[in-house]
C-alpha cells in the first residue's frame, strides 16, 4: 500500500479508482494526488518507459490543460503521482447521454444537449481542446492516446475548461515509441494498416474525430450500413476504406443519426471535416493543424446566440435583417447586439470614405454575439497575435435617469481606444472607462489598428 518515487518520497494509496489495459489509477492518502501504476510493460521497455517519465516530469511544459507527472515512481513499481482533478467528469457526458432510456424522441435530445451546455459550450470546450494539441505539438511532442475518457469536463454546464489526462504516451515523434497506437475509433487509419507509426499527421486524425463527436453526435464513418452491418463492415470504415459519412461524392456510407450538420457546424468548420476525412485519407499532411480547428471553433462560438425561450445557442443569420429564430425550440428572438472586426488595411488609407465604406462592407468580418451568456471580449479579436488568452472588455447593461436601457463595454486593457462621437469628433475610452454602444459606432484599437463595427439591431 506504499509507493516510494525516485526521490524517496513516500505515498499511501487509499483506494483503486479504475484500471485499464496500460494501468490502473489509486487515489492517496493526500486528496490532491492520485497514483498510475503500469502494467503489461516488456521487460526491455520498463526502463525506457521510467526515462520518459522521468523526462516529462522534469519538463517546464507551460500547459494549463495537460496533466504531466509529477514524480517517477521507484523500483519494484512503474508508474508516477499527477494531480487530481476535482469535479471533473469524463467528456462522454457531452456525447452519451447518462440517462438515455428517458429520450423517447428528437426533442428529448435537444433537451439533453441544451442542459449539458448547448451548442456554444461544446465549440468553446473543442477549441480549449484544439488549443491544448497546439500547445502540444509546438512543444515537440504528440499526445496519440486521445479517448473521451482521457479528457475532463467540468461537471458544471457553464464551464468550459479541460484536462488532458493519462500522459503516458506522450512521444516525440521519430524518437520514442507509445506502448500503444491509441483508442479504438480514434485512431488514424494508416496507423490501423500498420503503414505509420504515432505522429502529429495522426494526432490531427484523432483531435478532428473527437471534434467531430461532440459537436454531431456522431463518429465520422460510423454510417448506416457500418451500425447495422456486419462487424468487418466496422473495421473497413476505421482503416478510411469506407467514405466519410458526409461525403458529397459517395453516399454509400451516409448516416441518418447524428445531429443536423447545419445546426451545429458553420460551413468552414464542415470544410475542415472533409479535408480532413476525405482528402486527409491520403494526404495526412493536409489534415487541418491544431491551429486551423482552434481558429474556426471559436470564431463558430463567437457567433453563437442565446435564445430566451429555451436558453439553447444557436448560430445568427449573417443578414442582418433576418429575424433570429432558435434552431432548438422554434423561438423568433430579439437579434442581440454584434460587433463586426475588421483587420488593419494599409490600402484603405488611400481611399476616398465612400470607397472606404464600400470595401468595410464586401469583406466578410470575424463577428461576435454579446448576451448574458457571452459578456467578454476576447483579446484575440483585437490583438495581432490571434492566439492570445483573456479578455479586453466587458459587455453589460445599465438604465438611465429616463429608464431607458444601455449597452456598454468596459476597457479592461491598457490601451486608449478612439470612437467616432458623431460630426468626424474623435472620443476616446481609457483604460477602466466604458463605452455606450450604438448602431453604427465605430472603434478603433490603435495597438493593432483594428477596426470594430457596432450593430445595435433594436
């Protein structure tokens, strides 16, 4: 019942949590630390194994996301302490439902997938995911063993946060070998044929699968015939031998289950899906990246709206005039208020201001959605650098003297930012100061001269 780690440090288990086919997970005396025993490992890979450990515990890996282990257990064991997890619940939950005898129809589902967090809450959990696998891959390292089970949720449907956990097969590529190839259903079908070993081609295989999963219900090549054939018919369509289920050219594969493709993916993230299994079967170096999926998942999420009826998200119409109208419950909406983005063009310097109007309206601008739901502004959207984390501003409402209500962002940087006060007047919004929005308000964030169209739509 005792452990000791190669520093000579000592642990009492408590009890066994679970086991599976690399090891079994003990929870220890300190309610911070769990313990990962191995098993089933060569004799000639122990050693191995115990260095690679050894490795990933001594790494500076800034990961927020990615559990590592931190201590190496010592002879006669091989296995290592990691922080647990408190509250956490496996991401199956957003894809199984746990009580799913009580669904008698499409509606039941819908309930489900709103009570779990919805539409938005799923983008935003997939992106957390895509931008942990980026994190990942620029460290040099692929994850290979990504499983449902292998990535915790909050048991909270508000958050969004995430753990990847059981990093035991945490490889450099070309240089180390996982004692596995991955999890059923999850793994790249040129490493089921044996052609390839575990790369960042095959982790991108894995990442779009799961993204694919939580957001439809759905595995990518499980179709009709594969569910209710015979069992060989399964494993064809794991190797790529069958065509993705949503593919435009051979329908032979298509599924009637799933969620509807347009009610949960914009049309640049169905475009990432079938360049990734249709085209990505044979060529895995134009599977999209890590980068690519986090980029359209949380623009996706951006603008996402809430519907008052029945709290669900659905995406908003692009034509502004469009009534917003729930795609879960049939609820016609109040459009919310949208800010439109728009990059920095040298060019438009040298334009009269109605060309500059006319080249602002043909560009297709990166929008998000404020509601209660979404009140921060991302500091991506205004920052050059398009990965950066936090918040520049939040959104809230307040009455006047008049009873009349407003709509206001707080800067929450430490930057200046410049608003057209009407008559060509130029305002400015300090740091801690707030912004009333209108129709029409134009902002202008001078450190990366990145301009922000208000639409006020009532």
């Amino acid at each position: 019942d005792t452990l000791k780690d190669i520093q000579g440090q000592t642990y009492q288990l408590a009890e066994q949590l679970g086991q599976g086919g690399q090891g079994a997970v003990f929870s220890t005396i300190d309610p911070k630390l769990l313990a990962k025993i191995c098993i089933s490992h060569k004799s000639h890979e122990i050693e191995r194994t115990r260095d690679r450990f050894k490795v990933l515990s001594l790494r500076n890996l800034k990961i927020q996301s990615l559990i590592l282990p931190r201590a190496v257990l010592e002879k006669p064991h091989l296995g290592y302490l990691m922080d647990r997890v408190e509250g956490g619940i496996s991401l199956a939950h957003l894809v199984y439902p746990q009580n799913s005898q009580n669904l008698k129809d499409q509606t039941d589902i819908d309930t489900w997938y709103q009570s779990t967090g919805g539409l938005r809450r799923r983008l935003r959990i997939c992106a957390e995911l895509a931008r942990t696998f980026a994190q990942i891959h620029q460290a040099g390292l692929c994850y290979v063993d990504l499983s449902l089970q292998n990535v915790l949720i909050s048991s909270d449907p508000q958050k969004i946060n995430i753990q990847l956990i059981d990093p035991d097969n945490l490889i450099v590529p070309g240089t180390s070998f996982a004692q596995v190839l991955g999890t059923p259903w999850f793994i790249a079908p040129e490493l089921l044929t044996n052609d390839r070993l575990p790369d960042y081609a095959s982790d991108r295989w894995s990442l779009a699968v799961m993204i694919y999963y939580v957001l439809v219900l759905n595995h990518p090549f499980m179709g009709d015939q594969v569910m209710e054939g015979e069992p060989e018919l399964e494993d064809a369509a794991l190797e790529g031998k069958l065509p993705f289920i949503d593919s435009s050219k051979d329908r032979q594969n298509a599924s009637s289950y799933g969620l509807p493709r347009n009610k949960v993916l914009t049309t640049k993230l169905q475009r990432l899906f079938a360049q990734t299994f249709e085209q990505g079967i044979y060529d895995r170096w134009g599977r999209p990246s890590a980068e690519d999926w986090l980029e359209l998942l949380e623009a996706a999420a951006d603008k996402t709206a809430l519907c008052t009826k029945c709290n669900g998200t659905s995406y908003l119409p692009k034509i502004r005039q469009t009534t917003f109208v729930c795609d879960w419950c049939g609820q016609a909406n109040k459009r919310p208020i949208e800010i439109g983005f728009f990059p920095p063009d040298p060019l438009i310097q040298d334009l009269e201001e109605e060309e500059k109007k006319v080249l602002i309206r043909s560009r297709s601008p990166h929008r998000l959605v404020l509601d209660r739901g979404q009140r921060y502004l991302p500091i991506r959207l205004i920052s050059e650098d398009k990965q950066a984390t936090g918040y520049a501003a939040q959104y809230g409402t307040t009455r006047n003297q008049n009873n009349e209500l407003r709509h206001g962002l707080k800067n929450l940087t430490q930057q200046t930012w410049y608003w057209n006060g009407g008559n060509s007047q130029k305002m400015h919004c300090k740091p801690n100061e707030y912004l009333w929005l209108f129709d029409g308000l134009m902002i202008l964030f001078p450190d990366s001269q990145i301009r922000a169209k208000i639409r006020k739509n009532y």
